[in-house]
C-alpha cells in the first residue's frame, strides 16, 4: 500500500510519535509523516524480536 492510500486517516489524528521497522519503504514513510507533522521513529527488525 502507498503512503496516500493512509493518508487521510494519519491526516486526521494529532500529532504522534510513529514506530515502524526499518525497511527499503521506511524512508518514503517518514517523509509523508513528517510532512503531517508526525514524528515518525525507525526501530531496527532486530531490536523489534527482541
């Protein structure tokens, strides 16, 4: 799914601070949340397992 099929739900809330893995899609991502004033966080697949 693309960043703008999310959107408008991501759109609609408050400000948040976003955790998701970091993958190839992780940066394209960010931009889109920060550009809704989200503060979007990379957390390693490694460090998630744990």
């Amino acid at each position: 799914m693309s960043p703008s099929v999310y959107g408008i739900d991501l759109a609609n809330i408050p400000p948040a601070i976003i955790g998701m893995e970091a993958c190839g899609a992780s940066h394209s991502w960010a931009r889109e949340l920060t550009n809704l004033s989200h503060a979007p966080k990379s957390i390693l697949c490694c460090a998630m397992a744990s």
